[in-house]
C-alpha cells in the first residue's frame, strides 16, 4: 500500500475503487483534486484489475496525493469496503473510478451537513453520460421524491446514485458495510440497510456528478441481470432484517413486482435468442402481474407468428429507442 498520510486526519476520506478503468482513472481524479473544498484525502483501491501496468502508470502523477491500496480481485463492495477501513475522515465520500465530479461537489454535501447536523447520508442529482445524444440527468429516469427512507428506498421513491454519496463513516459502519456477497447492486443493499438502522437522509437536485454509463463489461450493462440482482436483495432483506408487520407487506408487495419485471426481462431476451416458447412461457407470466395490452397483443402474436412478432417488435424498440434520443 502506498498512501500519503503525514498529514492530521481528513474530515472526508473519498472511496474510489477501481477496476479496468486505466483509461479513465485520471479524469476522475482531476476532478477529486478539483474540488473546491480541500479537507480530504482520496484513497483508491485497485480490485485485482487486470489493467494493473496502465492503472499505476495513470496513477503515478497523483501517487503523492492519494492513498493507494491493492487487493485481489473480490468486485466492488470489497474494495470500498478495503477503503473504508483504511479511511481516516469522519465523512465517507463515494465516487466510481470511472465517473467525475463538478467542483463545487463536495463543498455542496457538507453544506448540507452543516446546515443540518442531524443529517446522516447526503446524495445529489448527476448528468448520465456515455450514451451518444442522450444525455440526461439521473433525476429524470430516476427521481426522489419525499423523504428518503426506507419505505422510500425499497419502491425506489428515491434513488440513490452512489458517486454523489456523501456519508458518515460511523452509520456505514453500524449497518454492517458493504456486502461483498453481492455480485451488484451492493450499494442499494448499503442504502437501505442504512436507512433501516435509522440513518436520517437528505439530498439536492443539482447535478454534481457526472456518470459514464453502459461502459463494456460495467456492472449495470445488463437489464436482466440488475433486476435479478433487486429481487434477490429484496428477498434477502426479507429473511435478514427484523422488519415490522408494515414493513414486511411493503416489502412482500414490491419482491412480488420486481419478479414480473424480472421475467419480462427475461422473456424480451429468450424473444431475441428466437426462443419464442421460452419467451412466450416467461411473457405470460409476468403479465399475469402487470395486466398490459401490449403484452397481451405480443402474446397472441406469439401464438400467431413468432418470427414476425420478434421482427416487428424489434423494429419498434429501435425506432422508439431512435424517437427519444
């Protein structure tokens, strides 16, 4: 491990895992430097990458002002996890390796700590890039609306994206830190165990952050598999956290939910591998749950002319797809 530490404590200890993102690594942390408020210090983890050669070759302009820990290749929950044990700051300050901050970022966060000091975990809007002529923000797809608790958090009122995180170190602790089970999604697992124990959450709606999206090979590339990933989170807080009668028909209604939404997912993939009964079988299903006139016609098309059904179906998710970009 290298680190730079020979100065006090930091208030924000920033958590920085990496892995593949050599070529991405320095635009991040130019923004880390960048930032308007100085009392932190960056730690980044390499998880086993690969890229470990060009990855320490980007980092070397920054060695001296960073803390640089390796560990073998666990995924991310265990390298912020490695970080967060090394983190000296009262404050944990999460930012992916490949996605960047506006300057004024952290100055915002603990702004809103210090305005409200009961405040526990603070996140903010971000501009989603990496899709060519579609850049939104997270708050257009991915609203919060209302008070972010942990009722807010299992429908997914509000979203939580993890580089705009800002935290106390002490409930990320008490929750139990991040699940290194949890192949994705371990930072929503984080969230809402968080808000279980009590943590008190607030957030603004300006974009501080910028995240590059649908990178190769990128946790969230995969629909299905995301949304496989939120049920079995689901289903685990159901077998794992001492929840009350309310709470648990909350959550029972939403683990309901996301399995059709999951067997959508997956009947669109079977229609697109030409697996039209598999399709059809997995379709069905979910509509059993959501009721649509669309899936109803696609069913009987199904039943009608697959092949024809899959090409016309394909056709209108390019164009629709093409309409709002």
């Amino acid at each position: 491990m290298q680190d730079a530490r020979s100065n006090p404590a930091p208030t924000v200890s920033i958590i920085i895992p990496s892995y593949k993102t050599a070529d991405l690594i320095s635009a991040c942390l130019d923004s880390v430097f960048a930032q308007r408020y100085r009392d932190f210090e960056a730690i980044v983890v390499n998880d086993g990458s690969p890229d470990t050669p060009e990855l320490e070759k980007a980092l070397q302009p920054y060695i001296d002002r960073i803390v640089y820990a390796k560990q073998e290749n666990k995924r991310a929950a265990a390298a912020r996890n490695h970080a967060i044990r090394l983190a000296r700051g009262e404050f944990l300050a999460f930012l992916d390796s490949d996605d960047t901050w506006t300057p004024d970022h952290l100055a915002s966060q603990m702004r809103l700590f210090a305005d409200d000091p009961s405040l526990d975990l603070t996140y903010s809007n971000a501009l989603l890039v990496g899709d060519p002529g579609r850049e939104s923000s997270f708050m257009d797809s991915c609203p919060s609306n209302g008070e972010a608790t942990f009722a807010a958090l299992v429908v997914e009122r509000c979203q939580i994206p993890i580089s705009t995180v800002v935290a106390r170190k002490r409930v990320i602790v008490n929750a139990g830190m991040f699940d290194e089970n949890l192949p994705r999604c371990d930072d929503y697992d984080m969230w809402v165990r968080t808000a279980f124990q009590g943590a008190k959450i607030g957030y603004g709606r300006t974009v501080q952050a910028r995240l590059f999206i649908g990178r190769p090979g990128s946790l969230g590339e995969s629909r299905v598999k995301m949304t496989e990933a939120y049920l079995n989170i689901l289903e685990k807080f159901n077998s794992t956290l001492p929840l009350i009668d309310s709470d648990r028909r909350l959550l029972a209604g939403r683990v309901v939910e996301i399995r059709a939404r999951y067997l959508l997912e997956e009947g669109k993939c079977k229609l697109k591998e030409r697996q039209f009964d598999e399709a059809k079988e997995l379709i069905s299903q979910a509509n059993g749950y959501f009721r649509r006139t669309s899936l109803s016609i696609t069913l009987f098309g199904l039943d009608l002319a697959p092949a024809t059904t899959a090409r016309l179906i394909s056709y209108w998710t390019r164009f629709r797809n093409n309409a709002s970009a």
